[in-house]
C-alpha cells in the first residue's frame, strides 16, 4: 500500500493505472476509520482493479471550528487498518496542498440545492456545499472512477449522486449498507464522543427507525413520522433534531407515495452534544 499527500502524484498514479485498463475505486473519508469504513474498502476492492481512499479532514464542510478541531486524526491507526483490506493507495494530503488559499475564503465553491435542502442542510449552513466541492476536487483529481459512500450519510449520498448527474462527472456512485454496532447503533466516527450513559441513551436512534418502519408499513407516513419523534423524545438525554420520512431520490416529502413504495426514514438526534444521525428504508404499506 502507497501513500500519497501531493495531489500530482495521486493523479498520475490513477492516470497511470487507468491506461494500464485497471478499473479505479474510490473511497473518500476523512479518517478515524472504523468498519464502516472498511466495508466500503472492501466493495471497492470485490469491484474494481485499483482501490485507493482518501483520508482529509475538509474544513470546508465544517461550519464549526470546534466541531473541525474535535474530529479525531489518527492517520497511523488508519493505515493499519487500510493494509490488510487490499487498499492499494492512500491520498492523505495537508489542507494547503487541497486548498493553497485556505484559511482566505475559498474563491470557487460547488453549490448544491434540491436534495441538500432540509435536514443536514438546514442544521449545518454550507455543509453540503462544502462536501461537495470537496467531491468535485477530487472526482477531479481522481479521474473517471467507481466511488464508493455510505448510506450512513444518506442525504450525502443523495447530494453525491445529485452533483453526478447534473455536471455529468464520469464517476459512477455506488452505496454501500449502513454497518452498525450490535446494538444498533450506527458505526461513526464522532461515536466516541459519547459518554457512557449517553453511548447507551444513542440506541434510540435505531430504535426509532425500527417504530418508523412498522408505522410506515400500516400506511401512514405522518404516523411513522410521530412514532420515531416519540421514541427519540421518551429516551432522556437524546434531544431529537428531526425525524422524517422522504423520497429517497429526491429527499422531499412524499406526497403522492403508493402503497408498495420504498422511503426512506431519517432521524438524527443530540447525544451528549454529538449530531448523530441514521436512517434506513422502509416500505409504505395498504392504508
Ligand atoms: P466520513 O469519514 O465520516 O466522511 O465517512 C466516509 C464515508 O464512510 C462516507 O461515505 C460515509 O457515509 C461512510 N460511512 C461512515 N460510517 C459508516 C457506517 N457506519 N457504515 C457504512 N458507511 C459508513
């Protein structure tokens, strides 16, 4: 396994490995990884030739200097857990190689609407747009590739494939299954930010999920909206941000959905002041 912080020499590497005919596959992160991580790693490395990840904290997409210094950077224990998966190349590079202008306001953002609106997009003011011309710079950079994101992040995913379509950036999306601790809690990187007591009051976010689904299946989108809020509000130290159940495509509320339909459900809470966030698809069954 390479590793590479100057962006000359990833491009020239993925250029060299594409004229070779290796089909690139791209995992973008920013780090402290855990399995969730690694189970994008590892549909990269069953789909494609060439695997290579990304490892940059992007303070673009931060609208927090707090929240930015608290995120965990541990590049040597990432590296070790990257080896053994078969990662081929690792792009680990500083802000001012990403961003030589940065801390002067970027002069050229990707503005995301549509799918980014609402949710993470009301909650955290210019996150999106940050993610996204993170994205560009290194879809860019990268080439024609297979991305590989997390349906962890499903409004990102959303904003992701969104972005692909309307620039037509020849990068083809795949999302990979949510991977969970065994008590359901979602896998993240900010989950050790949590105390004790509230590592234990965050499986109420699985669990609100799991009341959603059932609501959803018995036909009523506003009642599988009431029953994640009611399970997020009765669990003490969980102070619920939104629970919602949209378009998956589109992110908007369903109005004319069918029985038979797949949504998708979404909550996210504060737990001991960490945003965490999760969702899953259910089906709107018969009224
Ligand atoms: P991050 O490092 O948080 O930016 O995440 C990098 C990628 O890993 C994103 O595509 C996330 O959606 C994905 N990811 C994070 N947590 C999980 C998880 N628990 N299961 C699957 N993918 C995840």
């Amino acid at each position: 396994m390479r590793v590479v912080a100057d962006r000359a020499g990833w491009r020239a590497e993925l250029e060299e490995a594409r004229r070779q005919g290796s089909r690139v596959g791209l995992v973008p992160t920013m780090g402290a990884l855990h399995p969730g991580h690694a189970s994008l790693v590892s549909a990269a490395r069953r789909r494609c030739d060439l695997v290579t990840t990304t490892i940059f904290v992007n303070p673009l997409q931060f609208g927090d200097a707090a929240d930015l210094d608290a995120y965990p950077k541990v590049l040597d224990a990432d590296l070790e857990l990257l080896e053994p998966l078969g990662c081929d190349l690792v792009f680990a590079p500083s802000v001012a190689e990403m961003y030589p202008r940065h801390p002067a306001p970027a002069r050229t953002t990707v503005h995301v609407e549509g799918a980014a609106v609402g949710f993470e997009g009301a909650g955290r003011p210019g996150h999106f747009d940050g993610v996204a011309t993170v994205l560009a710079l290194l879809f860019n950079l990268a080439g024609p590739c297979t991305a590989f994101f997390g349906e962890k992040d499903f409004q990102q995913l959303s904003v992701v494939r969104q972005m692909v379509e309307d620039l037509d950036l020849p990068v083809e999306v795949v999302g990979c299954p949510t991977v969970r601790e065994e008590d359901g809690l979602a896998m993240s990187s900010r989950n050790v930010r949590l105390g004790p007591e509230g590592r234990v009051s965050a499986r109420a976010l699985s669990a609100a999920l799991a009341a959603g689904i059932e609501a959803l299946g018995s036909g009523s989108v506003t009642a599988a909206e009431a029953a994640m809020a009611a399970v997020l509000e009765a669990e003490a130290g969980v102070e619920p941000i939104y629970a919602a159940v949209v378009d998956p495509a589109t992110m908007a509320t369903p109005e004319s959905a069918a029985a038979g339909d797949e949504l998708r459900l979404l909550v996210a809470a504060s737990v001991d002041g960490v945003r965490l966030l999760d969702n899953l698809p259910g089906r709107l069954g018969p009224a």
